[in-house]
C-alpha cells in the first residue's frame, strides 16, 4: 500500500514502526528519504521533521510533569502564571482549555506577528481577543500550544528544548530526538522543502517555529521511529519505560484521559475523536485510542486497549509540499489494528 502510494507521489518514502504488547513487531523503511536536490534511500534511521507531534510529545507532557511537581493545575487560568495574557478577554481562559483547544483563540495569528523576534511575537500573542466564548467551541490551534509553551519556560525556569532533554527524552533515552537538531543528527534528517533558496535538512519546516528560533510550543521536535517507539511504551506503561519513570501513574491516566468538547473528545496534548482522527483508522477503539498528526506527514496512534502504537513518519511535502498522507495513515492504521491479537 504504501510503495503504490509512492509511486503515485503521495509521499517520497516513510518509515513505519509498529509496537505491540511491548515488542517491536514491524520496523521497516520504504521509499525515498530525498528525491531532490539527489536521490537518496529512505533508512530507519531517518530524522523527521515531527511538525505538531510537538504538541502531545515536548509541550503536554512538560507540563504533566510540571504539574506532577506544583507548578500548576490544569484548571489554573493562564493569567495566574503569565498576567500579560489576560488582556483583551482571556483573563479566564484555562491550561486545560489550551491544551483541549476550547480557549476560543485563532487558529494561526499572521506569520507577519514573529518577525520582530520572539518577545515581540509573544506580545503580540498575549495582546490576542479570543474568536469565541472560551470553552464552547473546539478549533485546532497552533496559539494554544505556543502559549503553553511559554508557559513551560515560565514555570521550568528554562527554555523548552532544555527541559524537554532534561526531563523527558534524556531520562528514557530519546538520544535522536531534539529541537535543532545538529551533527551528524541533523545530516539523518529527512529534507522538506526549499526556504530562501536552501534546502530544509533539520531545520524546522513551520514558518511560525522557524522565526520563533526553531523551538515552539507546537513545533520544532525531531526525532526517529525508535525515539518515538520508547516514548509510545512510555504512555502504554502509564509513564514508565525499562524502569524509568518520568510520570507518575496518575499524571500518565490524566494525560491519556479522553475529555469532551464541542464534538467530540481530546485528551491533554491527543486527539481522540474529532475531525483530526483520521489516522486512528478503521479498527482502533473509538474514544479509547488517542493520537496526533504533523503537517509534515508524521502521526502516531496509541490503543491502550490492546496496547499497541502505529508511528508514520514521511516527508510528504518534499520536494513541491504536493504529498497527501492523510488516507494512507488511516489505512496503515487499519492494517496494524487487523492484525492484533
């Protein structure tokens, strides 16, 4: 499915891993890692680009973990930890709401907004009025998750790409995974599309996280199917991997907890059944699984149920960013889901 799928230029190539009751049962590189400026074979090492895997995997589980240590509570209102934000309407906008997108903010503020560094684009942010009446509506949002990063580096004391490698990748060892990727890390990288003239080779494809500095809230993560294996072990062992634990039971069952809003439901971080669910496919348990998609063309989808992980990492918008996933991930998702025991 997926090499015809290359060959009708829906993606370059992909790397698909499969976990099921805590082994590795399907690990394989297909395709291209790179068609243009040279041809190059996709391998299992490959780097990608994660794009809003960001998301549940660097920004929601700091803040899990944030609030496992009394940071805050979900239900704190943004401005008790971050007073700027209040203004305009958002006094009483939640963590939860951010982390659920029921805030009511846009989805996107002009990329126009992050060309002065990134105070200015944070002030900008803060000085947003909410689109609706915070709580009565989901609308997927990269603000949301760009606040909240902020708010980890408020709370953390550092910036986000520390306490990330601290805190979450460095103690499960995640050795490939990272914002800003260097090295020879970043030569493993899966090339996405040209900027200025130059090739993006680990370097942040969202134009937002790229003037942001290339660490944001909602995207910038790298990182390989066997990084991500581990962190999806992680969650289906309720926040422990091979004796490291970086989540207490109970902060990993509330990060994992489907929640409702506007139609349908999210958990902190994870899609569980809205019109993003697409990549849960056919099989999986509605309401019980959970999972999230990057624009890139990566997503990852976990059952707990039968406590198996689905990870698709593609570079679908190298080289014109005209690759389509979406009806592929679904349909991968459906096999690995038909084959479980």
């Amino acid at each position: 499915m997926v090499q015809e799928a290359i060959a009708g230029k829906q993606l370059p190539g992909a790397v698909i891993l499969i976990v099921h009751r805590g082994e590795v049962v399907y690990r394989k590189a297909l395709g291209s890692r790179s068609v243009e400026p040279v041809a190059a074979p996709m391998t299992i090492d490959t780097l990608f680009d994660l794009a809003s895997l960001t998301k549940p995997i660097a920004t929601a589980t700091s803040l899990m973990i944030l609030a496992e240590r009394g940071k805050l509570q979900t239900g704190d209102a943004v401005a008790q930890h971050l007073p700027a934000f209040a203004q305009n309407g958002k006094n009483a906008i939640t963590v939860e709401q951010l982390l659920l997108h029921t805030s009511g903010l846009v989805a996107d503020n002009p990329e126009a907004d992050y060309r002065d560094g990134k105070a200015k684009a944070l002030a900008r942010i803060h000085e947003l009025a909410p689109v609706a009446e915070p709580g009565t509506r989901f609308r997927y949002s990269d603000v949301n998750y760009i606040v909240l990063g902020e708010l980890v580096e408020h709370l953390a004391g550092m910036p986000l790409d520390q306490f990330t490698q601290q805190n979450i990748f460095a103690p499960l060892g995640m050795s490939e995974t990272a914002f800003r990727p260097a090295g020879n890390l970043a030569k493993r990288a899966a090339p996405t599309q040209q900027r200025e003239g130059r090739w993006m080779v680990g370097e942040v494809h969202d134009p937002r996280a790229y003037l942001l500095g290339g660490v944001a809230g909602h995207a910038g993560l790298f990182s390989t199917a066997d990084d991500l294996a581990i962190y999806a072990q992680m969650l289906l062992g309720e926040g422990a991997y091979k004796g490291k634990r970086i989540l207490s039971g109970a902060a990993a069952r509330a990060m994992m907890t489907p929640r409702p809003v506007p139609g349908g439901l999210r958990a902190y971080g994870w899609d569980v059944q809205t019109a993003f669910s697409s990549n849960r496919g056919q099989l999986f348990p509605r309401g019980r699984s959970f999972g999230h998609t990057g624009f890139t063309g990566t997503s990852i989808w976990i059952d707990p149920t039968s406590s198996t992980a689905v990870i698709f990492l593609s570079n679908r918008v190298h080289p014109n960013g005209k690759g389509d996933v979406k009806r592929l991930r679904g349909e991968v998702a459906t096999i690995a889901a038909a084959a479980c025991r």
